[in-house]
C-alpha cells in the first residue's frame, strides 16, 4: 500500500485542488516545506499526494539529521514519477477538468491489460486515472494469480 507520493510542479495550490477536486476530495497546506499542498481524497488508506513548488528537492540529512527540503534554482519539471490512481469520476468529467486547465488528457491502453487516462498535470507531470471501471480492469488484471499466469505463460518476463 502506498499511502504518498510527493511531486513538484509550478503552482502547488491549484495542483492540488485540482487533484483533490478528481478525487472528489479536500486539499490543505503542507507545513513541512513552505509553498506546498497536500490533496487528499479523505479515504479510509490515508492516502496523500504531497504537491510541491517546481524548485524543491528532497535531500538525505546528515548524520542522525532526518530529510530536509530544500529549494534549488534549476528545474525543469519533467519527470519520470507517475502515479496511477483511482478516481470516482467519470471519464467525461475528467476530460471536462483536463480542457478547463489546458492540460493534456488520453485515454490509453497500457500492453492489452487495462486502460488508464493521462492526466498531465500542468502538462508535465503525469497521474494515470482510473475510473471505476478502469480500476476494477486493473486490479483484475494485478490479482497475484493473474499475474502469476502472466509472467508464467512469458519466459522472458519469467527470468527477470
């Protein structure tokens, strides 16, 4: 279970109220780095998407000094971290928030196990966006058994 994630884009705030309205949930400061948010869908996992300013990055502590962030000068703000998340809207809705903000929406389907629907934040992060229906198809398709027939039945994932 992954309860949070955190990502950087360039206006915090309206990254998340716009996650949280997707998850039909709340938003809030996110005291440990000044200028960020939290968006929560109020669920019963706790589950968490930290949104912080585009400049910010998570760096070790030294010694018995726990994590700090700190902000930078360069940042582009592509990424590889995505997350897929359930959502309890439809498609049309979120397609309908996606034009709103000018930000990129696709329906895809990942390999011809499960369809997700790009929602690129400030289009430059992505969340994958399940539906109700989409969720369903892929946990379906992550069941433990599936996955091991899955991996079974295709040598070279096998051998990974």
């Amino acid at each position: 279970m992954i309860h949070h994630i955190s990502i950087a884009v360039q206006n915090p705030l309206h990254v998340a109220q716009v996650i949280a309205e997707v998850w039909r949930g709340q938003a809030f400061p996110f005291f440990p780095c000044p200028g960020s948010y939290m968006a929560l869908p109020m669920d019963e996992h706790g589950t968490v998407i930290e949104v912080l300013p585009l400049q910010t990055q998570l760096v070790p502590g030294t010694d018995d000094e726990q994590s700090q962030f700190v902000q930078v000068n360069d940042s582009r703000g592509i990424t590889a971290t995505h997350a897929a998340i359930s959502v309890p809207i439809s498609q049309e809705e979120i397609e309908a928030i996606g034009k709103r903000e000018g930000w990129r929406v696709l329906r895809c389907n990942r390999d011809g196990f499960f369809d997700v629907i790009e929602f690129w934040l400030e289009n430059t992060v992505m969340l994958e966006l399940l539906t109700p229906e989409m969720t369903a198809e892929y946990l379906a398709v992550i069941h433990p058994e599936n996955l091991k027939r899955i991996f079974t039945a295709n040598p070279i994932l096998a051998s990974v």
